[in-house]
C-alpha cells in the first residue's frame, strides 16, 4: 500500500527515516514527504504559504495508482485533513498522529510566531513537558541540529474546506503526549480545536504514550501502528 506521511513543523521526509524501513520490509511504499520550503534551513519560505503544503500532499495522493494511507503529524494533521477534503474518494484512511484535524476557516496551530517569512522552532523550553517526553539531552540535540524553519503563513492562512465527502474517510487519531481518554473529554467538553471529529462517522483511538514526536522516541511501535492500519 502506498503510505503518505506528512512531518509537522519544522520537519522534513528524513524525520521518518526510523520508521520507514519497517514499512518497506512489510512490502508498502512509504511517501516520506518534504514539504515546500523544508528543503534547506536557508529556503526563501517568504511566499510559501498553507495552500502549497495541501497542494504538495494531493499531488503526493495523486501519483499514486490507488487509495492511500494518509499519515499526518501534529501540524501535519490539519495538512492531512485538507488534502482528505480535496480528494475524499483516494484516501483509504486517515491517520491523526499528536494533532487534530482543522476545522474550515481556522489557523493549523497557534502560540508561535514568524520572523521575516520563517518560523523557526522555538526553545525546548517553551514546550510543555509532556511534548519532550522520551527525548534525552543527545536526542534533543539532535532534533535541534534538524530542525528547519517552517512558513511563517502557516501560523495565520485559514484552512479551506469545501466537500463534507471527507467524513465518511475513516480515521485514526493516535494519542501520543495525551491519552485517549483525555482526547474523549475535549471533544465532549466542546474544546473547538477537535469538534471536527465529532462529525467524522469512522473513528478510532489509539494510545501510544511517549512525547509529541513518537517518530523519534517510539518509531518501532509507531511503524507498528501504522502497519496494522495499512494491513
């Protein structure tokens, strides 16, 4: 099965790379993707904005010969989401890993802000605790030396939605720094940011308790995840 993976910010293809390979042995064809802009720290990200990252994943769903499974990351859920509405009837199932797909008319993520067109990652310190979860000072480091500046425009260009179509693609919203039962009482609570799984008619819990980058801290069990979707 073709399986489309979409980074959060800050983040480029080679962020799956522990994750990937455990795909490729089961016989899929991991898409790690690099979005516009994620190709260098020094990219001109000024006039990159939403809309070329929805149409860089659709184009990723559309070189593919059938339906996909489409895997978002944090920031990369909102991404994954737009691209189930603009092509409802080519994606399998949708996977939510640490993030929560984006409602019409809303901003992807919000509480950081851009600098001349980028928007770099922030200090560690001003992530929770729960978000660093299983990343020691070396793997820290490491994310650090990674890490790559994202579009400023994503902080503030609103999500585009049009086809109610993208309710009936079944999903999967794996809990990472929070668990299921925490997801559970949000939506119920009404907490704006994940009403739209309450319009989704196929949908389904995983936990997997680690920190918000389970690509680094839990790659072999978050490949696992994946694979018994794609299976």
């Amino acid at each position: 099965m073709d399986i489309i993976l979409i980074p959060g910010l800050w983040l480029d293809g080679a962020s799956w790379e522990q994750v990937t390979p455990m795909l490729e042995r089961a016989g899929h064809r991991p898409h790690p993707l690099t979005l516009p802009g994620l190709g260098s720290k020094d990219a001109d990200r000024s006039q990159i904005g939403l809309r070329d990252h929805v149409d860089a994943v659709v184009a990723a769903i559309d070189g593919c010969d059938k339906p996909v499974l489409l895997v978002g990351h944090s920031v990369g859920c909102g991404l994954a989401y737009a691209a189930v509405d603009a092509r409802p009837d080519r994606v399998a199932r949708a996977v939510y890993i640490g993030g929560f797909p984006t409602g019409h008319g809303r901003p992807l993520f919000g509480g950081f802000e851009g600098e001349s067109g980028d928007l770099p990652m922030p200090h560690f310190s001003e992530f929770d605790e729960a978000d660093l979860g299983g990343l020691d000072e070396a793997a820290l480091a490491d994310f650090r030396a990674r890490a790559i500046p994202s579009p400023a425009a994503l902080a503030v260009d609103p999500q585009q939605l049009s086809d109610e179509r993208r309710y009936d693609v079944p999903v999967t919203a794996v809990c990472t720094e929070y668990d299921s039962a925490s997801l559970r009482e949000w939506i119920e609570q009404g907490e704006e940011q994940v009403q739209e799984f309450t319009r989704i008619r196929d949908l389904e819990y995983v936990d997997l308790p680690t920190g918000h980058w389970p690509q680094f801290t839990r790659p072999e069990d978050l490949a696992q995840t994946i694979l018994r979707l794609a299976d």
